[in-house]
C-alpha cells in the first residue's frame, strides 16, 4: 500500500456491521453491513474532503475479499473523520432503503 502525505486510509471493513470489533473501527450501532466504496466516497464528496479511491486492494486481515480503500484528506484526527463517515453512512443507506 502507497502512503500520502497529508491523507490518510479509510477501509470498508472499518465501518462494517458483519465483522468483529476486533477490524470495525466504530461502534456497531454507528456501523452498517458490508459499506460499499462507492458509499464511502459519496460520505466523503458531501463532507467536502478530497479524496482517492483504490479498489484492487484489499484489507491485510481479509486478503480474500478486494473491498478497496480510500486516501482521504486529513482534515480531522482519523477517529474524528471516521465518525464522521460512519454516521453519513447511515444517512445514505437509509436514504437508499426509502428509495427502494
């Protein structure tokens, strides 16, 4: 994995409800299951943050499953800036549930 000054890396598994807290980096009440990539850069375009999208990678502790990452700009502390993607997350999914 490349590193970038300046921003730092958002995985899916850090806001999935499905994995253990052990890989989620939020609670499991902000979390929502199996986050999309796509879903984490709509949380970052509205949060006006600039950011990267890597999607052949995958996280070290799932190797198998190629989830992809996001650099995103350090604007906040990375546990401020993951709280604040987790709960627009939120919004965005069941936003997208109402739709359906």
């Amino acid at each position: 994995m490349r590193r970038r000054k300046g921003m730092c890396v958002l995985w899916p598994i850090y806001f999935d409800a499905n994995v253990s807290r052990k890989y989620r980096r939020v609670p499991k009440d902000m979390a929502v299951p199996s986050p999309s990539l796509e879903e984490i850069c709509l949380a970052l375009r509205r949060l006006g943050l600039k950011y990267e999208p890597v999607e052949s990678a995958a996280h070290p502790s799932r190797h198998w499953e190629k989830t992809g990452y996001v650099f995103v700009e350090k604007k906040w502390p990375k546990e401020q800036l993951i709280r604040h993607v987790a709960s627009l997350l939120k919004v965005i999914r069941s936003s997208r549930r109402g739709k359906a």
